[in-house]
C-alpha cells in the first residue's frame, strides 16, 4: 500500500509540474487565438511549437495523459493526446474524451491517438454514425488519418467511404463537413488508383462550406490540393532520379489542423 501510494503521490507531482510548464509557456495572444477557435473554460495559451517540445521531453506516458486530460484545461488536454500511447488506451477511453468535448479544436487530435488503436476502424465506423458533431467529427478525421497511414487497408474501404461523403457531405453540421472534405483530400492523395476516384467525387460534390466564425480560416479546395500533392510528389521522384536528396513530403490532416489552430 505505502508504495502505491508513493506512485500516485509521483504521478500528482510530474503532473503538477507539467501544469506549471504549461502556464509558464502559455501566452494571453495565443489563448485569444484559440478562444476565437470556439476553445472555452481553462487556456494557458501555449504553442504548437512549445507542445512539440515538452512532448519530446515527456515522451509517451500514457498515465501522465490520463491525469492531464482530467484536468480540464485545454493545454494540458492538446498535450495528453501527445503524449498518449494508443496501444494503453481502451475504446471506452478514448470516447469519454470525446464526451468531454465542448468544440471541434481536439477532435483531430483525439483522431490522431484513434488511428493508431488496435481497433481503429471500427472506432471510426462507430464514430461517424453518432448523433454528437463532435464525435462525428473526430470519427471522419479517423477515416482521413487512416488513408494516409495504413496502406494495408484494402482500398474498398476507402471507396465505399468516399460515396458516403459524396451522398451526405452538404447535410451535415459544420465540423462534420470539414472533416468529410478532408477525407476527400487524405483519400485523394492516398496511392494513384484513389487519386482518380477521390478527385472525382470531389468535383460531383464541388465547394464545401464550412463557417470557420471569427478567425481566418478556410476550407481547403479538394481537387487543387489533391493535384499539388501529386504534382510534389513528381518533382521529388524526378530530383531522386537525377540524384537530389528527395524527402517524401506526405500532408497530414493532424499537421494541417494543428497549424490552422495556431
């Protein structure tokens, strides 16, 4: 008993003293960005770049996640899902965060701790069947992070998911619709059988609009970036032929997401 207790009292410790990392990096600047990306409740403010760098520090700690999440504050829950380890996570976990969510900001990220569970497509299929945006949401963001990185997934399932977004996109909630689009672009860039059909459904389903509120946010056009990505990629296999460094340049919507929230 006393060296359990000894543990917890650790744990209360390291967590204490992340929280004082995390109000020492936030700034009041950044937390107005974030408060303006619909973020409520407990915001230190801190960056992108300071969350890279106390998560290198940190590593996976997957307990220290758990007891960072349930603090409540926005910093330290963008951090949890950092330092999060996917295999430790159950799926009743994982869900209880998204029933903690007040706005669209940690879905990608919740998506990115999702995609990497044992169980991750039926998360997904669960998911984005739910009545809650949130968690519809975080499931198609699931979906998007699954096409770009597991390629042992047969590419059926991506088509079939592809005629739901084509069907469905245009009724659904805001956040819900942006991140169908983003299954559009992660399916698109996928391999070339996929670019063909994701930039076909993308043209039949054309703009997507979403309400990005106060903030300078917009909607990535499906069919151009798609079309970047690959014409990219072409330079860089070119470069490698002629003997250039070519270092795959592969979009992620996790990436994305976490800059357009700076």
């Amino acid at each position: 008993m006393a060296t359990q207790t000894m543990a917890t009292t650790d744990q209360q410790t390291r967590v204490d003293d992340v929280m004082r990392d995390l109000e020492a990096l936030g700034s009041e600047q950044t937390a107005r960005t974030y408060r303006r990306h619909d973020v409520t409740g407990s915001v230190f403010g801190v960056s992108y770049a300071d969350f890279g760098k106390l998560k290198k520090r940190l590593k996976t700690n997957h307990a220290l996640a758990r007891d960072l999440w349930f603090t409540g504050n926005h910093d330290a829950r963008v951090l949890a899902t950092m330092v999060a380890d996917p295999s430790a996570a159950i799926g009743a976990e994982l869900e209880g965060w998204l029933r903690d969510l007040d706005s669209y900001v940690l879905t990608g990220a919740i998506a990115g701790v999702a995609a990497q569970h044992p169980d991750a497509v039926a998360l997904a299929e669960r998911w984005i069947a739910d009545p809650s945006e949130w968690v519809a949401c975080t499931g198609w963001n699931v979906v998007a992070n699954l096409a770009l990185a597991r390629p042992d997934l047969p590419d059926a399932y991506f088509i079939l998911l592809l005629a739901q977004v084509e069907r469905q996109v245009h009724a659904e909630r805001n956040r819900v619709r942006y991140a169908m689009n983003e299954v559009l672009i992660a399916t698109g860039v996928r391999n070339p059988a996929l670019r063909e059909l994701a930039a076909a459904a993308a043209r039949r389903v054309g703009k997507v609009h979403v309400d990005h509120g106060d903030t300078g946010c917009k909607t990535t056009d499906a069919v151009p970036y798609i079309e970047k990505v690959w014409s990219r990629r072409a330079a860089q296999a070119h470069a490698g032929a002629s003997g250039l460094l070519a270092r795959p340049n592969i979009a992620t919507v996790s990436s994305r997401s976490a800059a357009r929230a700076k």
